[in-house]
C-alpha cells in the first residue's frame, strides 16, 4: 500500500475533555460536579481515583497549548466544566471560570490552533442532579441558558460549537447501568435523559445561532454504535441489530436529523414508558441544522438474538454494573469479538469506521461529518534512551495509522468528513477506569505531573504537518 494524502484543509486535532484533564476541582470558584460526588463514593471508580488533580490542565493550560503547537495540530478540541462558570448550574456566572476557557481560548488562537468547543462532556453540576438532573425536563431549560452566555462570552473566538458529547453515555451508563455518574439504575429514567438530552441540545443551538447569528458552526457528537449480526443470515439476528440501533443510534439522530423518534424505539420500549415526556414542538426545537455531525469511534459490537436458553451473554464491558444501558433487550445478547483488544478490551476493527461513516452518508447525504474522537489505551511503558524518557506504543501508532487509513477510505467513497481528533492529547481521568487506562499520546507521570511525547505524538505530528498518512508498513514516529 502507498502512502494517502489528504487535503490541505483536513483538520487534525486532539480532544480532551474538562473532568478527565483540568484537576483544580475547588479552584477559582468551581461548583461541584456529578463526577466529583460519583468519583467520591467508595467504589465506584477504579482504586478509588478522583479528577481533584487529574493532569492539573488548570494550573498547567499554557504548557498543553504549547503541546498543541508544537504538535503542529490545526484544532483542539476540549470541554467547559459548567460548574466551574456557573457553580449551581443555574443562576449566578462565575467571572473566574469564565475567564479560564476565554484565557485558554486566546491561547489557542495566538497558537494558530482552532477552538472546537464541547458544552457538555458528562459534569452536570451536582445542583441540577439534586433537582432531577437529566430526568428533569427543566435541566434542558438551563443547558441552554448556560450555551446561551458562553456563546456571549468566546463569541466568534470558537471555530465549532459542540453541544453534547455523547448522550449515549450521559443517558444510558448514567442512569441505566450506573458505571458513570450520577450512578442511577432505572429504565425511565434513562429514557427521560435520553429526550431532555436531545432536548437540551436542540435549545442550546437555537440559543447560540440567536447571539452568534448563521457564522456559528454548530455540532453534536455522538458515539455511534458499529452492530455486526452473529449470523448474517438470520433474520432474528438481524431484529436484535435493530433494537440496539434504536436504542444507541437513532434514539438520537431520529430527533436530531429527522425530527422524529423511529416507530421500533417507541414500540420496543413500550413496557417502560409511553414517552409522555416528549412535549408538544419539542421535536421542532430538537431538529436544527447542523453545520457538522461529530463521530467518536472506538470499536465495533457483535449481537445475537438471545432464544432463553442458557446464561444470556454480555460481553460489551458492561456486565459487572446492577444495570443495563440496554433497556428493553432482554431478548439481545452481546457476543464475544475476535479480538486483537485493546487495554479497554475493546475489539479492534478499522473496518467499523469505514461502514459507519458510509452508512451515515447513505442515511443522510448532505451532513459533514468529523470524527471527534478515535484512540486506544494500551499498557505504556517508559524506556529512558540516552537520558530521554520515550514510550514505544507502537500498539496505539498502529491502532491510528489504521484508523485514518480507514476514513481516508470513506472519504474515497465520496463520504464528506472534514476533519480527525485523536483521544486524548493527554493520559486523563478514565471514568469508572480512573488513572489505570491510558489514552494520551502524551504521557503524564501522575507523580510529577510531567508530560512525555510517547512515539504515537511524533508519528501524529508527522501526519498533521505533512496530510500524508505512511504506507501501512511504515509507522515509525520520526
Ligand atoms: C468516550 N462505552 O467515552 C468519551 O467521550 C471519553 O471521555 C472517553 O475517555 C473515551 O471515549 C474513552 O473511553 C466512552 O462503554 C466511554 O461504550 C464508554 C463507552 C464509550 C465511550
């Protein structure tokens, strides 16, 4: 295979997000979060890690921007802690942390480096979880009220505004499962999220275009599940697909791009709730334009319909939790993949990308898309060479080069994607996983805080500097 090129106007980022990197949690006037009482409750995280410090990015922003740069990369993109610019979520700003993301924003910009903006990436202030959180309509109210004042503050400093980082997770491993924050279990509830998400985020944008007017990029990013049949002849097995697109899948790009929830979604989980939560005109707020859709990609799933016999399978890494984020599925079981995994044991499958970013063109032709995130966590290890410290991930080198790879061949087929973020700039606060699984292509030494190019920054700076991605052979760093 020969080297690819991309376009000059590809955009290469890194993404991060604020509970996973900032630290400073009782800092400059920051309200609690939902992760802050979550990562506190005994056993609910790995070795029972906290974000209190994390990478200490509060302290430390003007040395990652310096990264950034030197990186050579054209955007980064991060996330506002609400709590830390309106501590209660609703009411009063808080002029220091607002002055945080706008010092951060100048930063960028005196680096040559686009701001694409994440409102919300999982740290709902605790004040709002005390009212109801996302089971209360009323949070969707106030998420826009909140986009509302940022769009005010950093203005047409920010290239792209990103409303949600995938609701999936708010919604479903947040009050399903129970594996993220705020650790609920109930199916309603779940679904309840589901709607003021997507509610929420229908608002924020109709608020963002009315102070920035149409030159404001608006987005949402999802995580889109890739579903493979265990026999793909099998009708049955086909059904089980179809239940668990709705759920994951088109419970959101139903509202968002077409303005309605998909019939099967509402049939499927008639047993729960008869979705009369869903209000009048809500559909109308929650299907706006937007300028870009934003694609996480990790791995692919593998799903059998489950006949009653036997233990059901669940080998989607959620099966340690008192919940399920597959509400209404008894009937689906996730079967064990192939592998090669990844430290998350997440199988890997360039190909899922490809078929994803194909099959959300075929759907909806005329949406750019971006991949928001894509990465790996492996176990790293630090080798000093001639006094320098270096991590040979060759593991996560590959893992990138054939991800790229993999959307340069949608983008082959014609498929409109504008632009590559590899999580994470930083190893950061893994959720339930804590400091234990590391996705930077930097690393950070948790005891000095200190950062280190692994071979995967090299390699990247490489790629952003040159657009050209080496031949499948060639993945050396330098
Ligand atoms: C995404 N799952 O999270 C997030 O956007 C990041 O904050 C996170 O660090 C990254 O991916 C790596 O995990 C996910 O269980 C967490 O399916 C869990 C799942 C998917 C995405």
């Amino acid at each position: 295979m020969s080297a690819r090129s991309f376009p000059s106007d590809f955009l290469w980022g890194s993404a991060t997000a604020s509970y996973q990197i900032e630290g400073g949690a009782t800092e400059g006037g920051r309200g609690p979060s939902i992760w802050d009482t979550f990562s506190h409750t005994p056993g609910k995280t790995l070795n029972g890690d906290t974000g209190d410090v994390a990478d200490d990015h509060f302290h430390r922003w003007q040395e990652d921007v310096e990264h950034i740069k030197n990186l050579g990369l054209g955007a980064y993109r991060f996330s506002i802690s609400w709590s830390r610019v309106q501590p209660g979520g609703s009411g009063e700003f808080n002029p220091e942390g607002i002055r945080f993301y706008s010092d951060l924003v100048d930063g960028l910009l005196a680096a040559g480096v686009k701001p694409v903006v994440t409102l919300y990436h999982w740290d709902l202030p605790q004040e709002l979880e005390d009212a109801g959180g996302w089971t209360n309509r009323e949070t969707a109210h106030a998420f826009a009220r909140y986009a509302r004042r940022m769009a005010e503050e950093l203005g047409d400093r920010i290239d792209v505004w990103t409303t949600l980082n995938e609701p999936w997770c708010t919604a479903y491993l947040g009050y399903g499962s129970g594996v993220h924050a705020p650790g609920r279990t109930e199916p309603l509830a779940a679904l309840q999220a589901v709607h003021h998400l997507n509610l929420a985020h229908g608002l924020a944008v109709q608020q963002i275009r009315e102070v920035l007017g149409d030159s404001a990029k608006t987005s949402i990013t999802l995580n889109l599940h890739v579903f493979r049949p265990d026999d793909p002849s099998s009708e049955a097995d086909l059904g089980a697909v179809r239940k668990v697109d709705a759920l994951a899948n088109r419970a959101f790009l139903g509202p968002v791009l077409e303005g309605a929830y998909p019939a099967d979604l509402l049939e499927n989980t008639a047993s729960v709730t008869d979705w009369s939560f869903v209000q009048d005109g809500d559909l109308e707020h929650i299907a706006q334009p937007l300028d870009v859709l934003g694609v996480n990609y990790y791995s692919t799933a593998r799903v059998k319909h489950f006949s009653g016999e036997g233990e059901r399978q669940q080998a989607d890494g959620h099966k340690n939790s008192a919940g399920t984020p597959w509400i209404a599925a008894d009937d689906v079981e996730f079967l064990p993949q192939p592998g090669p995994y990844t430290a998350m044991g997440w199988n890997i499958e360039p190909a899922g990308l490809t078929d994803l970013l194909v099959s959300l063109r075929d759907s909806y032709p005329d949406q750019p898309l971006m991949v928001t995130e894509n990465g790996a966590a492996f176990e790293d290890t630090v080798v000093t060479e001639d006094g320098v410290a270096r991590v040979h991930d060759v593991e996560r080198v590959s893992y990138l080069h054939d991800h790229v790879d993999a959307l340069g061949q949608a983008r082959d087929k014609g498929v409109d994607v504008r632009g590559y973020f590899a999580w994470s700039l930083l190893d950061n606060f893994e959720w339930a996983y804590g400091y234990d699984r590391r996705f930077g292509i930097i690393r950070v030494d948790y005891e000095t805080l200190e950062r280190i190019w692994k071979d995967s920054a090299h390699w990247y700076r490489r790629l952003a500097t040159t657009n050209t991605l080496p031949a499948t052979d060639d993945v050396s760093p330098a």
